[in-house]
C-alpha cells in the first residue's frame, strides 16, 4: 500500500569515499523448499523469476566525484564552499599519493572515467560514467550505462553523452569593477574574459596581462561575435605568463586585441536536484530505451536473441557487491556516491513516465518495489 509523506525529503546516502552497498541477498529471498541448501532449484519469485520484458526505474541524486582541481600551471586553487557532496581534490597539494582521497579514486587513472553503480545483478545492471577529462574548473559529468545479458552474450549500451552536467552559468550581476563582456542574450553570465590577443602564429596565442593563474592545460578558449562565442580550441601548455599555446592552429589569423573568453565557474547544482533514470527492455523486438527524466536519451537493441531473465543470484545497490576496501577500492567495487530515493522493477516495458519526482508503480506490475525515504514530520 501507498503512504504519502510529508516533511523533509529523506534519502538512502553513499557519502564520498564510502565502500557501501545493499545487498539484495537471494537466499533469504527464496525458500529451500526441498530442504537440501540449495535455493538455485527452488520456486522463485519476484526479479529473481522474470524473463521477458521489463522497466527498471529509479529517482537518485549523484554526487559530484571530480571535487575541485587546481590550475595545473601554477598550483593556485580556486575558492569554492565545502560540501560533503563534493569529492576532495588532492591534485590541490604538491604529494596527492599521500591523501586518503586519492589513494581511494586517483584523478589519474580512476576518478575521470569512474562508473558509480546504481543496480548490479549478473544479467543486468545500471551505472553513472563520468565523462570529463580534467577536474580543473569541471565537475563529473555522467553518462547513463547498461549492461545486458542474453543468452550468455553480456552488451553494453551508453548514451553518447552525458546527460547529468554541471551548470555552466549564473545571473549575470553587473558592477563596475566586474567583467561585463561574458553574458548571453538571457542575461546569464556564462563566459568569464581572459584577456585580448597581442599576438597570433599558428597555434601560439600572446594575451595581453599574466593569465597564467587563470588557464590550465585542456581548458577551451572561445572568442565572441554578438551573443556566439566561438570556440578556438583547446589549451596544449601555457608558456611564461602571457602566451599559451593550442591543441592545433587556429585559422583565421586573430587579429590583434580580439577578446578570448573562457568558461566562468561551473557549478555541480545537480547534488542538491533528484534525476528519474529508467531502462526499459522489450523482448519481442530486444530493443533497449534509457530514459532520463523521462526523455529517451538512448534507443538501441541487443544483438543477441533469445529470453532476457535475471540472475538467480544476490544483486546490490550502491556497488557491484566486491566489497573490497583500502586502496582503488572505489574503482574495484563501481562505487556509487549520492543518494537513493526510490527503485522499482516492472515486469513490462513502460513508454512513458508520468511521475518523475516518485515512482508509485503498478503494483500488478512490480517485481521489485524499494523507497528509502522516511516521515519527517
């Protein structure tokens, strides 16, 4: 039956640098019927049961795992509030090997490309990818991830691109000490000025004034005509304190005093949001749709036929149920940061999402129904 709740919204929370996960145990779900310790040929139920079509649902809130990196050219780190949502970033000290953060998800090698594990069963699962390269000035960005088993073939599928992103602008506040030439047509400041060209050739850009403290390598340079800023290419290294040079040469030639523009401060506001993902699986054509936010952000099949059915084995929340701890134990377990609100697996496949702050699934349909939110009254 149905409660409705009233009060502060509550949540199932995986604070960074956990090693948590629940644990959907099927041996306590199933009986031994026959007595003999062994469930795998008992009458099963539920998820463990299904074969056929199906949609997974569920209203999460990720956090932000690439934390707040410093510039890479001079070290200089840029202010931002605490957040226990917020990943440390110890590329911010001169020996990051020796901080805790690091040792569990390295910038390098880990963090960039880390999978967060939202739902894990042997024939099925759902993650968040993050998809940035660089931690400077650019919170995790995620891609939404499925994998899929049929008839032993297991098949990936990922939408093209991330489709949980940072906040790339503010209301554009003027004064007149601040920079008034990066806002939009909506008013909304989404360009921050780096200074004016003083000279071009090939891909070496002179700037007029010392904008070392503000670039790092990988950082996107654009220039404006109106409201279009343009984008010139990427930052390969930066030479002395006025010069920086490109990933590949800028055609035209820049004439001298053109105004380049990079990002202002982007923002991971998607921590204090909830976000509906959903898969839906539909046997008789093995098409597979991802939803976000009820938006089909990814339409694809599975190449294999044959009976889609979920494993008869434990299936976890919150990581791929490896439970290791200590070093890379983030990468080893695809550790979810954030919190769960709500989770429910249908046994059809659904086309359209009514609700996206909560779930209420047909319970005619539900294989698996969880909400971990609480009254607060």
């Amino acid at each position: 039956m149905y409660q409705v709740l009233a009060g502060k919204k509550r949540s199932l929370v995986f604070p960074v640098m956990c090693n948590g996960f629940v644990k959907l145990d099927y041996s306590d779900n199933v009986v031994d019927t026959n007595s003999d310790g062994d469930t795998s040929n008992d009458i099963a139920y539920g998820i463990f049961d299904h074969q056929g079509s199906f949609t997974f649902e569920a209203i999460v809130t990720p956090y932000d795992i690439n934390g707040y990196g410093r510039q890479s050219h001079n070290g200089s780190i840029p202010s931002f509030t605490l957040s226990k949502k917020i990943m440390p970033s110890n590329s911010h000290q001169s020996t990051p090997s020796e901080y805790q953060s690091e040792l569990y998800l390295p910038v390098t090698g880990g963090r960039l490309t880390h999978e967060m594990r939202i739902f894990s069963n042997d024939k099925f699962s759902v993650s968040l990818l993050n998809a940035t390269s660089f931690n400077e000035n650019q919170p995790a960005e995620y891609k939404i991830k499925v994998s899929m088993n049929i008839g032993g073939s297991t098949q990936t599928f990922t939408t093209t691109s991330a489709v949980i992103t940072a906040n790339k602008s503010s209301m554009f506040k003027w004064s007149s000490t601040s920079d008034t030439e990066g806002f939009d047509s909506n008013g909304r400041r989404t360009f921050d000025l780096l200074g004016s060209t003083a000279s071009h050739s090939g891909a070496v850009i002179g700037l007029s004034g010392t904008v070392e403290n503000q670039c790092h390598a990988n950082q996107e340079l654009f220039i404006r005509d109106g409201f279009t800023f343009t984008s010139i290419g990427t930052i390969a290294s930066i030479n002395g304190t006025t010069d920086v040079t490109l990933n590949a040469s800028y055609s035209p030639t820049l004439s001298n005093g053109t105004k380049v523009f990079i990002h202002s401060r982007k923002e991971a506001s998607y921590i204090n949001n909830t976000y509906h993902i959903a898969c839906t699986y539909t046997q008789s054509s093995n098409r597979i749709n991802i939803f976000l936010n009820g938006i089909n952000v990814l339409s694809t099949k599975h190449t294999q036929s044959g009976t889609f059915a979920f494993g008869r084995t434990d299936s976890f929340i919150g990581a791929n149920g490896t439970g290791a701890t200590g070093t890379l134990s983030a990468i080893t377990n695809k550790q979810f940061m954030g919190e769960m609100h709500e989770m429910s697996i249908l046994n059809i496949p659904k086309t359209t999402f009514a609700n996206k702050e909560t779930l209420l699934p047909s319970l005619n349909n539900t294989l698996l129904y969880l909400r971990f939110e609480e009254i607060d009254l």
